[in-house]
C-alpha cells in the first residue's frame, strides 16, 4: 500500500514510518528540507520536500496514496508551554494544516484519512474509565486538536473514504521533547508534574504509538483511544524520579498551579484513566512497552 505521511521525522512520525516500512508498504514522508530528507531515506521511506500549507503542491504529491497520514505538529518543548501564544504555531498546523491536508487528499483521490489526536481533550473524570463514548471537554487552546479531528471524520462520511482519529496518551521517552524538559525540571529540584496524587495518567511510549499508527491502515473509521495501562499519578511520580536518576520530583500545588499553568498545559493536570481496550478489539494492537518496566529508558 502506498501511504503519505505528514510530520513523519517527528518523534511520533519517525516511529510510524519505521512500523510502516516494516510492514512492507510504500511509505513517503513530507520533509521540511534535504537534511530532513535524509533522515527519511535512512528509515527506507521515499521523501518530498515540500509545504504542508500549499494545496495544489500538496495534492499532487499525494496522487497514487492509498492513505494519508497526518501526524504534523508543532509543540513547544520547554517553559513557553505555559503561554497561550507559544502554541500558535501549533493551532495553526492543527487548524489550517490539517484542512489543506483534507482538501489536497480529497483532489488525489485518496481512500483513508488517519488524524492523530490525543487523550487531554477528555474532561477530569476522576476513578471512572473513559472511553471513546465520554463527552470530549477540551480547553479552548485544544479546540485546533478537535477542528483537526472533524476534518478528518468529515473525510470519512464521503462515499469510498475512511477517516480515522486516534487520540493518544501522554507521550513519554528519552526522546520526546516534553519529557526531556520534564527529567530537566527534576534534576534542578524544581517543580515538575501535575496533578493529584490520586489522580490518574495514561502513558504511551513513541515506538507503540508507532505500531498504532500503523495498524490504523486496516481498521473501521472513527475515533480510538490509544494508550497503555492507566497508573496513579503518585506511581508516575516515583517512575519520572527514577528516570531523572533522583528522589520524587517536585509538583506544582493549588494555587501556584491555577496561577501558572494555563490552556493546553492545565489539560496535563486532570485524571484521565483513558481504556484504550476498542482498539485492541478491532486491530489488535497492544503496547508493547511500559512506563512502569523500564519504558523511560526505552529509545
């Protein structure tokens, strides 16, 4: 099958090309400039270097795909994450980026649509399970992660087209740019995590997120959660300590935390005990990897 991939040398889009080409598909990936480029032929993937904004340039080098993927993000990385500004760039790859991704796949006649998305649009809901069926209650900064994830459905209510979301766990690993920033807070004994105690987080390491990506080519259209076994924040905390190579890290408390932790960033804060079980059923996908058996420690 032949497959396009948008933001394919991110840490997401690297480990989905990867699992890709594994599985005997054509893969070509959407490249920013030659050096990224290069980065893609070595993971045996076909390259384009190209704008993810420009329709017509867009729609051409998708003729003849089977599938598109769209895994494009920009996420700040470091303490501007904190400011509703710094995600600009963001809003706008999820936002415009994705409905030119929708328009130029439409034009070459492509069959599938696969849209990531992630868990934090889901509201606090405690010790209770959430599941694909929970009412979605994004923060206003995350509401360019749902017009992302409509544009892709919309995609898939047309005759001959499938559109797929797969809303993923809070990405973690020596390579995520948010997790390097996290082990960093933590070894300068400064606050790190967020969150009760009590509440709880659902983990997903970058190479599973991978292999779902890539078995999103054979499922249904709709909406899925992907992530591994939920654990207690408080667990996590002794599991980002033991990654940072210290003692439990620090958290931000009450009203500090109201004060300086806004939008997108707030969202990190809320119990999220996410039951990724229909895609295992329908896929049969399961996370290979564990935040709680050495997963921080896993490239």
């Amino acid at each position: 099958m032949k497959v396009f991939v948008t933001g394919s040398t991110g840490v997401l889009g690297r480990r989905a090309v990867r699992h890709l080409v594994a599985a005997g598909h054509h893969v070509t990936g959407l490249a920013r400039n030659a050096d990224r480029a290069a980065l893609l032929s070595a993971l045996g993937a076909e390259p384009v270097v190209g704008d993810l904004f420009d329709e017509a340039w867009l729609g051409h080098a998708m003729t003849g795909h089977q599938v598109v993927i769209n895994l494009a993000t920009h996420v700040p990385t470091n303490a501007r994450a904190v400011l509703p500004w710094a995600w600009r760039d963001d809003n706008r790859v999820r936002r415009c980026g994705s409905a030119t991704v929708v328009a130029a796949a439409r034009t070459a006649g492509v069959e599938r649509l696969v849209q990531e998305s992630v868990t934090f649009v889901y509201p606090d809901y405690g010790d209770e399970w959430i599941t694909e069926q929970t009412h979605i209650e994004p923060t206003r900064q995350h509401k360019p992660t749902i017009e992302a994830s409509r544009n892709a459905l919309a995609f898939g209510e047309e005759d001959g087209r499938t559109g797929v979301v797969l809303r993923l766990g809070q990405l973690y690993g020596p390579d995520d740019g948010i997790s390097r920033y996290t082990l960093a807070r933590v070894r300068a004994g400064k606050p790190a995590l967020l969150g009760a105690p009590d509440g709880w987080l659902s983990p997903l390491h970058p190479d599973d997120a991978g292999a779902a990506v890539a078995a999103a080519l054979d499922c249904p259209g709709g909406v899925y959660n992907v992530n591994e076994p939920p654990v207690r924040r408080d667990q996590w905390a002794g599991i980002v300590g033991e990654a940072a190579g210290t003692g439990r890290p620090a958290t931000f408390h009450g009203a500090l935390e109201q004060r300086l932790i806004t939008g997108r960033v707030a969202a990190l804060a809320r119990s999220l005990r996410v039951c990724a079980a229909r895609y295992t059923e329908v896929t049969g996908w399961v996370p290979q990897i564990s935040c709680v058996a050495g997963g921080w420690s896993h490239d």
